[in-house]
C-alpha cells in the first residue's frame, strides 16, 4: 500500500483509482497444494497419478491416515499381517500400503498385534510430523516408525496388490525431481527427509496406458469396515532408477488438493462440469456444483461462450449427462415418438432464425436416405 502524498484521502483515492486491484482468491489458489483425498468436498480437485504434476512419496502411512472428520466423522485403521513368502503386509482400510520383513517397530520394545485392525490416531495439530520414514506415528496403543514403501513380494499378487506399478521416469531428473528438501525448510528438517518426495513434472505418462486399469480418485471405492469411511482409495504405486546410482525407488501415489484456472479473466470453460459429472453417486463425499459465475459487473468483459459437452449452469448439479449423439437420438425417437433431428450448418443470425419464434417451416430433402438423419432446408416465410 503506497501513496504519492502524506494525507489519507488521497491514499485512499491511489487505492482505489490507481493501485491495480488484487485478489486474495487468487493469491490463496496459487498457492495452496496440501495433502487431501476428498479434495473435491471443497469444489477442487487433485492430479490423477499419470497427469503431470501429480506427488509422490516414499513412507508408507500419510497424515491423509490420521484425519479424524473426513466428511464420515470416522477414523482409518491399519492391519498388519504375516503372509507366508510375502512378509509382513500393511493395509489401511483393506488397501496394501507395504510389505515389512519385520512387524511394526514400536517407540517403546513393546508388541504389535498382528491380524487385527488397529485404529491410526489423530494427532491434533500435528499430524505432519508423521510423513517421513521413520517418523512416529500413533496406532491403537502403540507408537510405530513409519516404515518405508515396498512392494517386493506383493507385486503380481492381485489379492494383495490388484494394480500395475506404474514406471515412474529417472528419478532426480526433470520429469521427476525430488521435492520437499529439508534445506529449504530448516525449522522442520527432524520430520522432512531428504529425497523422500517427488514431483511428476511431464505428461509422457499421460499417453501411456500404465495407469488405464487404475481407479477414478474422484470415486471413492465402496468399504464396510466398521467404524471405517463407506468408501476409500486404494493406493498406488510407482517405480523409478535413479539415473546415476542406479538405484530402485519405490514410492506411492501421494494425493494433493490442487486447483484449475478459474479467474475472471480465464474462466474454466466447461464451469467445472467434468468435476460434477465425475462426483456423481458417491459412496462417500459430496458431489460438486458448478464452479462458474453468473455474468455480473466483474466478469461481464471476460464472459466466454463454451462449446464443451460437460459445461454446466453455475450453482446447479446435474444428476446425468446425456450426449445427443445420433444413436442417443434414434432411442429418443422411439421412445416419444417425436421426429427429432440434428441440424448442422445452420447459420443463425438476429435477422432470420428458425429459433426466434415458436413456430417455422422446414422443407425435407428428397434425396437423403440416412437411417439417423434426413435433411431438411428452412424456409423463410
């Protein structure tokens, strides 16, 4: 905040007629990319693990694990289990997280129990001190290491883990860096490790097929757990070389609440219709409505015409989409018995439009003999 002079009326006039406006809106969207599986709840969503830009990580529990309200007012729970030639396997909410040699070290010598669920507590205020390998975490009674990612002996078992591990680039090149340094955050290096996070900073992965049998992280899959959510996540994995070392990572996919473009001067142009249509008959969560606005003295010179199939009306929610294709349309015709056509080509103009009354003449074309479609010429009158 400056001003030319020294009196208060004419900062405020600065202010307002001359500082360019900002928006706190903005600034925060920019800005905001935390941890967060039910991220479209608050009308956004997170990276698919293909998509550029999704997170990935190398300890096997998240803070994700210890949220006490997520929506459900439930807790998640961890298994851990002896599989004879796979080792000690990890599962929250019935979803394989890692294999151990070992069972969970605890803080204090003590036992963890095997083959029961055990519910992961929520540490108030404090749950980011758990992410990262080795760092504590609360488990029924027990303080537990958090253990590292692993899949040996569980990959190729789809009992245990019924995904593809996907195959990450190099990791610490430019497609996949390692993020997250405790350098650049020296207050919490006891809980930041190095080399521990990794960015997926390039679409190869998008044209691939490696993540075609992957669940929709905007669907929650259906869990009867008790005391667990009605529906949950299954983790991920991925597999990266280290370029110069040579060296196997083993990380899993780490969901993060992001943001699309949706300012006033570029607009999300299907309104966030593909985020409604995706959060639709959720086992858990709730679905989105639109994200647009309507047009107002703010957006008016920014106002676009989208084209898009899934645009939507701002603050509605549709329940289903259906494409007018022309299979669509013969099922519509026979259904209602009414002659509905597409029309294509159709220049319309605020002179003459078929459109612009309740009623207009058409005249067919003899000479078409399509089975979906017959064409027509509008007359005039």
């Amino acid at each position: 905040m400056v001003s030319t002079s020294n009196d208060f009326e004419s900062w405020v006039g600065e202010q307002i007629n001359v500082v360019p406006k900002s928006s706190h809106r903005q600034f925060f969207r920019k800005r905001t990319n935390p941890k967060l599986e039910y991220a479209y709840n608050v009308g956004a969503v997170g990276s698919f693990p293909c998509e550029k830009f999704s997170r990935w990580r190398k300890y096997a529990l998240s803070s994700r694990d210890q949220i006490d309200n997520r929506k459900t007012s439930t807790l998640k729970y961890l298994q851990v289990d002896l599989v004879p030639g796979v080792g000690h396997v990890w599962e929250v909410d019935g979803n394989f997280r890692t294999v151990t040699e070992g069972p969970p070290v605890t803080t204090d010598g003590s036992t963890f129990p095997l083959g029961e669920r055990q519910k992961i507590k929520w540490t108030n205020g404090g749950s980011w001190m758990s992410d990262c390998v080795g760092c504590v975490i609360q488990v029924g009674d027990h303080n537990i290491q958090n253990p590292a990612v692993n899949v040996q002996g569980a990959e190729g078992d789809a009992s245990i883990l019924p995904y593809d591990v996907v195959d990450l680039p190099a990791y610490g090149s430019q497609d996949l860096p390692s993020i997250e340094s405790p350098a650049e955050y020296p207050m919490f290096s006891t809980w930041i490790h190095e080399n521990e996070a990794a960015l997926l900073n390039t679409t190869v992965l998008e044209d691939s097929d490696q993540c075609n049998n992957f669940p929709n992280f905007r669907q929650p899959i259906p869990h009867n757990g008790v005391g667990a959510p009605d529906g949950v996540f299954p983790t991920v994995f991925g597999r990266s070389i280290d370029p110069v070392t040579l060296e196997e990572h083993v990380f899993a996919y780490d969901p993060h609440f992001s943001f699309y473009e949706n300012t006033v001067e570029n607009p999300l142009m299907d309104g966030g219709g593909q985020v409604v249509i995706d959060t639709a008959d959720l086992v858990a969560g709730t679905q989105v409505k639109c994200q647009n606005a309507r047009r107002n003295l703010l957006n008016e010179d920014h106002c676009k015409m989208s084209y898009l199939s899934t645009a939507c009306e701002p603050n509605t929610r549709p329940d289903k989409v259906v494409v007018i294709d022309m299979p669509n349309l013969a099922e519509i015709r026979a259904l209602t018995g009414r002659k509905l056509y597409p029309v294509s080509g159709l220049v319309i103009t605020d002179e003459k439009s078929p459109c612009s009354s309740s009623t207009s003449r058409w005249v067919k074309d003899e000479t078409d003999t399509s089975e979906y479609h017959q064409l027509f010429a509008c007359v005039y009158p």
